[in-house]
C-alpha cells in the first residue's frame, strides 16, 4: 500500500489502525495468501466489515493508474 498510496509505511499504520480501532475494518485471522512465512510480523488480510455504518473515500486510482 505505501507504493501505491505514497505514503509512508508509519502513517499506513496510523490510519489503519484507527480504521481498525473504530471497527471500520477487520482483520483475518488466517495470513492473507501468498504471505511469507518466517520471521517478522505475519502479514494478515484486512478487510472492510460489512456491518460498519461509516463510509470513507479514497482515491487510488489516481496514483496507481497516472490519471
């Protein structure tokens, strides 16, 4: 997400785990797929939850794509 987004893995970290402290979004569980195994943190998959009543926009299309 820092190369798509340009911003900094400590403020990905900030903003996701605000989104994760206000239940936006949720973590699996299970690694997500393809996730190394090894040593470090374990890389898990974040996902929106469904029964979360907030909306947020975000635009990475823009970065991603140069448009």
């Amino acid at each position: 997400m820092a190369e798509v987004t340009g911003l900094s893995r400590t403020t990905l970290s900030g903003i996701i785990g605000q989104l994760l402290s206000d239940a936006v979004l949720l973590e699996e569980a299970a690694p997500a797929p393809g996730a190394p195994a090894g040593r470090g943190r374990p890389v898990h998959r974040l996902v929106l939850n469904p029964n979360s009543a907030q909306a947020y926009e975000g635009d990475l299309y823009a970065k991603t794509y140069g448009k």
